[in-house]
C-alpha cells in the first residue's frame, strides 16, 4: 500500500469520525426523548433513561454505520476533491476505479472493528441497559403495561409469562397442556413463580384445571413445582429484543427455537443481518465515489451531503422494508438480508466503472 493509498484511506476515516460526531448525538437526543417518555415517580426514574441511552449508544453507531459511511465518504472525498488533491492523485496514475477499490478498503477496515464492538461491546451493553429498565419499570406498581411477555412450546405444551419482576422471576404463568387430538387436557395459571437451580419452577398461588372423560376439574395449591422447558437460555436474555443478541446467543437461541419446534425466522433474519450491514455499508461509502465526481469543481460539499442524506434516508428505510417484508412473508432468509445490499454493492461498482470510463 502505497503513500497516496494511506493519505485517501485516513481521509475517509476522518470522514467517517465525522459524520459520526455530527449524527451519533443528534440520534442519541432523539433516543432520550423517547426513553423519557416511559420515566415514573415510582419506577424508571431520568438519571437511568439518561444510563439506558449511553448504553445503547454503540447500538446506534452500529446499526447507522452505512448512513455514516456514506456521509463521511462524501465529507472526506470531498474535500479531496475541492482542494484539488484528487486531481493531483490521479496526475500520478491512480485511476477513479483504482481510487474506489481503496475506498473499499478503508471500509473494511472500518467495518472490521465495528463488528467486533457489535458483538462484545453493543450487544452486552444493550442487553444490560434493557434489563436496568425493565428491572425498574415493574418496581412501578401503577404500571399497567408488562414489560415482558415470553411464550414458549415444546411438544403439545405451551407457556406464557407475563412479565418479570424486579428480581427477574416470572409473574403471571399460564401453562396449557394439549391431548394428540389438541383437546385441551390441563390448563395452570400460577400468580408468580421461582427459578431454582436446578432449572425447576415453583409455581405460587395456582390454580389447576383438568378434564377427564369430558369433565372439569378444578384444584387451587399454594404452590407447585414444574419441570420448565424455557432451558438453555436465562429468561433476561429470553426476554430481549433479536437485534440484542450477539452473533453466538443468536446461533444458541436458534438452535433452542429449532429443538422445541418454535418459529426462529426473526431471529435467523436478526442472524443474517448482522452480515447483511457489513455489506451495506461498503456499498454506502463506494457511493461517495460518483458524489465526488460527479460535480468535481463544485465551490462546497454541501449540496451533495443534502443529496447523500435523501439517499442514505431512503437506502435504510427501503432496507428495513424489505427486511419486514421478508419477516411478514415468511420469504427466504438470506434472500431478504443478503440480496439488496449485493444489488446496491453491484450497482456502486458499476457507477465507479462507469465514471472510470467517462472521465
């Protein structure tokens, strides 16, 4: 790698530093209005909204990498190109394509680092800051709404809980046991539970329903301990949102949906996506190549930042359809995360040859 090589790759680096310092805290404000919302006298108090919105704040340089990409390649090949040093680089043999492929690299370079933060800095932090919320949300008695519900299957068994409470045991267990024939055979609700360690539950306040030869009936216990299938997993993690998970509780929560015969396509979509962004965002700062081109004596980069913002807007909303579209469809895994950022990966090359050719 030769010195022009290493002075256009710290350049987009710097691009990139950026356009994470401009975008990181104006989505971070954003991300506080939110958590705000869900503040209580009582339970989720300002000081942790305020903990859960720095926590996650690698989560969102994670998931805006390729709306960053593509603005800090704008910002950092732009003025490259307004102080005329693309120019003088291209005097000495470097080609627009071969100027692309080193943008390509600082990419990877790029996205290298951001997905080992992804995997043990973001997703543990996120997990965290979601367990202190939700820890502190069910503390708030007048809190009307459960700030988890778990459903489960295994066999003709099936379970819901309710919520967790601030100590992360269940409340509000229903257990609905089915014949062959899917006749209901015996149906347990428990007011709360505790997870031992040998993975049993001791149901609290329970009351057991059954039906025998077309008859009911009806039994009320202090307590009751059942034998839980949620195995494998903690119920904090089993409570988490897919995009919390790291690439191995991904890989383990799937394979535990696949055991007990549970749907695992929001995770498995959740599984290629983390792929999928790497893939992005080298599309999203290649496409700073045609902006930088495309207008090369223009006085400022501020037009085609206005422009890379419509498309980077646009790329992540169409992105995430797709996505839900995939999810909502039932459609193949890997088509709905991997195609559309190869097709714009394909389509970015192809502007850089083109522009090659033509100038």
């Amino acid at each position: 790698m030769n010195i022009f090589s290493r002075y256009l790759i710290r350049n987009v680096f710097l691009g990139f530093a950026a356009a994470a310092a401009l975008l990181i805290p104006l989505f971070t404000t954003f991300n506080l209005i939110n958590e705000l919302d869900d503040v209580s006298p009582a339970g989720y108090h300002w000081t942790q909204a305020v903990m859960v919105v720095v926590m996650t704040t690698p989560r969102s340089l994670i998931d805006l990498a390729p709306f960053i990409a593509l603005l800090g390649g704008i910002v950092g090949m732009g003025i490259l190109s307004k102080n005329l040093e693309l120019t003088a680089i291209r005097t000495v043999g470097f080609s627009i394509f071969r100027i692309g492929l080193v943008v390509l690299v600082a990419g990877v370079l790029i996205a290298l680092p951001l997905g080992a933060l992804d995997e043990w800095v973001a997703s543990p932090l996120q997990q965290r800051a979601l367990q202190m919320k939700n820890s502190a949300m069910a503390k708030d008695k007048d809190n009307t709404n459960p700030s988890n519900v778990l459903w489960a299957r295994k066999g003709n068994e099936f379970v819901t809980v309710k919520q967790l409470d601030a100590n992360q045991q269940p409340q509000g267990v229903e257990i609905f046991t089915y014949k062959p024939d899917l006749s209901l055979e015996s149906y347990i609700y428990a007011r709360s539970a505790t997870v031992q360690k040998d993975g049993t539950w001791l149901l609290q306040g329970v009351n057991q329903k059954r039906w025998l030869d077309r008859q009911k009936k009806v039994e009320t216990v202090d307590s009751l301990e059942w034998h839980s299938i949620f195995t494998g997993m903690s119920l904090e993690e089993l409570t988490m949102p897919a995009d919390s998970f790291s690439i191995r509780q991904l890989n383990h929560y799937i394979g535990y949906l696949n055991d007990t015969g549970q749907p695992s396509v929001q995770y498995r979509i959740a599984l290629w996506q983390k792929l999928g962004r790497p893939i992005l965002m080298l599309a999203m700062i290649l496409l700073a190549i045609p902006f930088t081109f495309v207008a090369p004596r223009s006085p400022g980069v501020g037009s085609r930042l206005a422009v890379g913002v419509i498309v980077g807007l646009l790329t992540y909303i169409s992105y995430q359809i797709i996505v839900n579209l995939g999810l909502l469809l039932s459609l193949n895994v890997q088509l709905a995360t991997l195609l559309p950022p190869l097709l714009l990966l394909a389509v970015a090359l192809w502007l850089v040859y083109r522009f090659d050719k033509n100038h």
